[in-house]
C-alpha cells in the first residue's frame, strides 16, 4: 500500500489524477489527507508519503513528526520525507547557496544585507503560484511592494526576497526543467520554453517567435530521456533530507540554478498534454516514468503486514505534556 498524506488545501494534485488510474495504483494509491492520518490507527506494510510539507502549519508539523516515529518504529513502511527535518523553501534555497550550487540566495524580509544583489523579486515561502511581483531593482521598490502585500494580507513570515539569476541564452529563452525523485528512482521528466524569467508553461509567452517548435521538441525529447542533470536531483534531494517530489530548475548560463523541490507536485496536467507533438514525443514516456516509479513503492509482500499504532494527541495535548516534561526537567513546579 501506499499511503500519501497531504494537507487538505493541497490535495487536488493526485485526486482524481488520471496518473494513478492503472491497474498496479488503482487500489494502492491512497491519498490520506493530515488529520486523518493523525487518528488511523491500523495501516497496512508499505510506504507512506509525507507530502506538502511546505503547507503544514507548525502544529500539524509537530504531529506529523510524531506520526512518523511511531510508524519508523514499526519497521514494516517506508517512509519518504520528514515533516520537520525535511527543508522547507527558505532553508533548502540557503543550503543550496551554502554548498555552491546555486548562484542566488534568499533572504527573510526582515533582513536586508547589505550583500544582496538587486534585481530581486518577492515569492512566498508556502505556495506553488510563482512570483508575487516583477523584478525589483532597488530597496526602496522592495520596501515598497512588501508594504502592499502585507497590507493586503500576506503574513511577513510567508514571505520570501529571492535573488534574480540571469539564465536566459543569447537569443532570450529561458529554460524551466523537472526531475522526480520518488524513493529510489530519479529521471529527468519536462523542459519548458519562455520568453519571460517566469516559465509556468510549456511555451511561455511569444517563445515560439523566438524558436523554432521543431527545435524546441527536440531538445525536451533528449532531455526528457536523458540522465544528465539526475546526479543534480540526487545531490539536491540529500541536501534537502527529501525523498519524494520533484525538482526544479532552470537550465542556462552553463549551470542549472535550482529553484524548488516540490514535495506536491501536479503529476499530470491534461492541458499541457495537448500541446502539438509533445503529445506523442514527450507526455507518454512521463507518464510511464512517474507511474513506473509511483509502483515501485508499493511492496506486495508487505501487504499481509498490519500496523497498529496510538493516534497522535491534540496539539494543545501535546504543548502541555511538553511543557511539563521541561518543568520536571529544570526542577520547576507546576504552573497553578
């Protein structure tokens, strides 16, 4: 069985997903969404999914942590990332920076170094919907556009400065390129065209003024079964303790520069699934890749193995056994 646990507001990326509906995911792909996961007492041997850890509040985190070491006790499932160990957005772009892989870094908004490199742009720390602003070219702009989304309503911590980084070729295209990690398997899957730093679909903007289609398809072919960049996935998903989603990054400037591991991605999206030859070049290898790989953490022999384990308490439950666990532990008595 497979078990992928995901927050409510993320679980329409594989409900009803024409990616798990085949034989060998039919019935052993079960989405799980947090708080039910925190009350199922039986599961059944196999691999469990700790999904849209970018989207857990710090009380679900805290309970899906303690989910996780009462079924890493069982030895009988596997379990793909960790819901605090695993590197939220901030952390794993700061790592990445740190070990030299990428060129950018990110800052938190209330710190302003004064070694950040202008442009810049705002993007959030949670959310998957791109960049909240265009490129920033000075503080007093970024001030200025951190003050309208707060104003709007945007919470200062869910905010993220990102360093702009120059990918684009000669002939301004911008590259945006995928590859999964899902357990042991890692393969390199999209590569999307634009005309704009901001790729989100296969062809964005006016890139097809710029390059040929034929050229294009090409290249997302001999990217698509190639293995080049898959030593980058393995690298980055180490370094960000994941072990399940997807990657991606921007091919350009002779090096990649990585902006993302989603561990929610969309599987399938049938609207880039019509898009001219990538219909018959490039969707159907994807689509076998991911559903190969989804098959491969299901283990038919641990079937037979059942799990029983405790539901994880409340939160408020849990913040006052913790509380008192630190009083006991400093010799201080109880609150009154």
């Amino acid at each position: 069985m497979i078990y992928y646990l995901v927050t409510k507001p993320g679980d329409h990326t594989f409900r009803n997903n024409p990616i798990i509906d085949e034989p060998r995911l039919r019935d052993r792909f079960k989405i799980v969404i947090y708080q039910d996961a925190f009350e199922q007492r039986r599961w059944r041997g196999g691999t469990v999914v700790f999904s849209d850890i970018d989207r857990l509040p710090a009380a679900a985190a805290m309970r899906a942590a303690i989910l996780h070491e009462r079924l890493a006790q069982s030895g009988a499932i596997r379990l793909l990332n960790h819901p605090t160990r695993s590197c939220r957005r901030f952390g794993f772009l700061r790592r990445l920076k740190r070990a030299g892989i990428n060129r950018h870094d990110v800052f938190r908004v209330d710190e302003l170094p004064t070694s950040m490199s202008f442009p810049v742009f705002l993007r959030s720390e949670t959310e998957h919907d791109g960049a909240y602003t265009e490129l920033l070219h000075d503080e007093a702009t970024l001030n200025r556009e951190i003050d309208r989304l707060v104003g709007q309503g945007t919470l200062p911590q869910n905010l993220l400065i990102s360093e702009y980084c120059h990918t684009a070729d000669a002939d301004g295209v911008w590259r945006k390129a995928t590859g999964y990690h899902i357990g042991d398997t890692v393969f390199q899957r999209y590569l999307f065209f634009g005309d704009h730093w901001q790729v989100k679909q296969p062809r964005t903007g006016n890139v097809a003024a710029i390059r040929d289609e034929a050229a294009m398809l090409d290249e997302e072919e001999a990217y698509a079964t190639g293995d080049t960049y898959v030593p980058l996935i393995r690298e980055a998903a180490r370094i960000g303790e994941f072990g399940f989603g997807r990657l991606d990054f921007d091919i350009g400037g002779g090096r990649p520069e990585i902006w993302e591991f989603n561990t929610n991605p969309v599987p399938a999206v049938a609207g880039f699934s019509a898009q001219g030859g990538r219909s018959t070049r490039i969707i159907p290898r994807g689509w076998q890749q991911l559903r190969d790989a989804l098959a491969l953490l299901d283990d038919e022999a641990a079937h037979a193995v059942t799990v029983e384990i405790e539901p994880v308490a409340r939160y408020e439950d849990l913040y006052r056994d913790m509380l008192n666990d630190v009083r006991e532990r400093a010799n201080l008595p109880p609150p009154e």
